[in-house]
C-alpha cells in the first residue's frame, strides 16, 4: 500500500508541475485555480491514501479556492 501511494503522490506532483507549465497565456485568476487544482489534489490523495475520489474531491476544492483567492 505504500508504495502505490507513493506512486500516486509522484505521479500527481508530475502532473501538476507539467500542466503549470501551459500557464503562460492564463490570467492570474486562471492561474490560481490550477495551481489550488493541483494542491488540492495531491492533497486529496495523501488524506484519503491514494483513493481516486479523495483526488478529485480534492482537486475540485482546491480549485474553487484558487479561483476565489484570484479575484
């Protein structure tokens, strides 16, 4: 179990570092809500285990409040 959360946690941190790189022609607000987007899901994923709707959960949190922490 610890190494397919491992797994999970690399693979998702991977994913966030690659996907705030298309960010260039974002607004800032747009920017934020990735950026909350991809903490949360890391997030999500430590708290519940690795559990995919843990990820999600967290992800569409963390998402909401990058947007509002953007305006």
């Amino acid at each position: 179990m610890k190494t397919m959360q491992k797994l999970t946690i690399g693979a998702v941190s991977v994913a966030v570092v690659l996907g705030l790189g298309g960010c260039a022609g974002m607004s800032r607000q747009d920017q934020n809500t990735a950026a909350g987007a991809g903490i949360g899901a890391v997030g999500g994923a430590v708290l519940t285990g690795g559990s995919a709707l843990g990820t999600v959960g967290g992800a569409a949190v963390g998402g909401i409040i990058g947007r509002e922490v953007g305006k």
